[in-house]
C-alpha cells in the first residue's frame, strides 16, 4: 500500500499499522507462511514479503514503521534566498518567460536547496510566507493605453452611427398602418398602391 505523502496516516492508523507489524514477526518466528499470514492478518502479501526481507536483515526493530517522514522545511535564511530568487523572475533561471508556475518553484527549490517538496507543498509553503496566487494579464506587448483612450473620446464618436429612432411602424404588408414601400418610377411603372 503506498500512502500520501507525510506518512498520509493518522497516529491511530499508525499504532495499529504498528501492532500488525508485531504480529506479523511472531508469525514469521513460528514459521508461518507470508500467504497465511496476509490472509489472517488482512494484508497484502507484498506488505508481508517486505515486511519479512527486513525482519531477515535486521530483526524485529527493522520491521517497525519510522514513522512519518513529516514535510522538508527550509531555514528563514533559505526562505529569504528563495524570495530573492524568485524576484529575479524565470528568465534568470532559464525559462522561456516570466510566469512562475508551482512545478518551476518545485524545480527551483530543489536546484537551490536539494530539497524536494510536492506541487502541493510548495504552494503551502509560499502561502504560509505570504505569496500568493496570480493570474498574469494577457495584454498585446504593443499595447498604447494613451492612444487607445484618445481614439475612444475622439474618433468612436465620429465613426459611431446614430442610433435610428424608433417610430411607428411594421414591416409586415399584412398588417394595418404598416409603412407601404414605393417602386421608384421605372419605364411604364406607376408608384405601388395599396390592394384592394
């Protein structure tokens, strides 16, 4: 069974992950199988197999869990090389542009320290020292704020046509007081007429 990382077991889960341990190297000094012992103990026989290589090369105080291995956690003085480094931007690290990402961090830290944190815990580890997330603005390089709010104020509303206002009136020739369209007057044509 592989678990989360820190141990991912509760100090209860952890006594009785112990006792089964123990249990298990009383069977393997009566001489019990590793399949009958999963079996009777609920585990998987690779736990048992692991288990009993250890017993082999170091006794019973080999067999018993080390515990946690609790999170890696760097000094103030590399936490302020950190801000630092990270101040510099990406660029002065080797990437191809200036967003930091989690995994660039993660990178970063274990070039600088030889320290390895998750993606996760490297976001806690920023959050805990007041970073924060960001979104970067996409925005065109080019991008003149100046003449784009001069061309609002000035050329829109030259360029902007009127709004038509709203009278009375229907598209429809089937319906009473719609406007009548008149043919403009061609060879032999007469203007339209409403029908009778």
């Amino acid at each position: 069974m592989r678990y989360a990382q820190g141990g991912g077991l509760t100090d209860a889960e952890r006594t009785t992950r112990e006792r089964l341990r123990l249990q298990a190297v009383g069977r393997f000094e009566s001489g019990q199988k590793n399949a009958e012992i999963a079996a009777a103990l609920r585990i998987s026989l690779r736990s048992v197999e692991r288990w009993r290589r250890a017993w082999r090369e170091g006794g019973e105080t080999r067999v018993l869990s080390k515990g946690s291995p609790g999170r890696p956690r760097l000094s103030e003085a590399q936490i302020a090389r950190l801000e630092r480094e990270l101040e510099r931007g990406p660029l002065a690290h080797g990437w191809a542009d200036q967003r930091w990402t989690l995994a660039r961090i993660k990178t970063l830290i274990g070039r600088l320290f030889h320290v390895s944190y998750t993606v996760e815990g490297t976001w806690r580890l920023l959050k805990r020292h007041g970073w924060s997330w960001q979104q970067p603005t996409r925005r065109a390089i080019e991008r003149d704020d100046d003449a784009i709010e001069v061309w609002k104020k000035e050329t829109w509303p030259r360029v902007r046509a009127p709004r038509r206002s709203a009278g009375p009136g229907s598209s429809s020739r089937t319906r009473p007081g719609s406007r009548w369209l008149r043919r403009a007057p061609g060879p032999g044509a007469g203007s339209a007429r409403p029908r009778s």
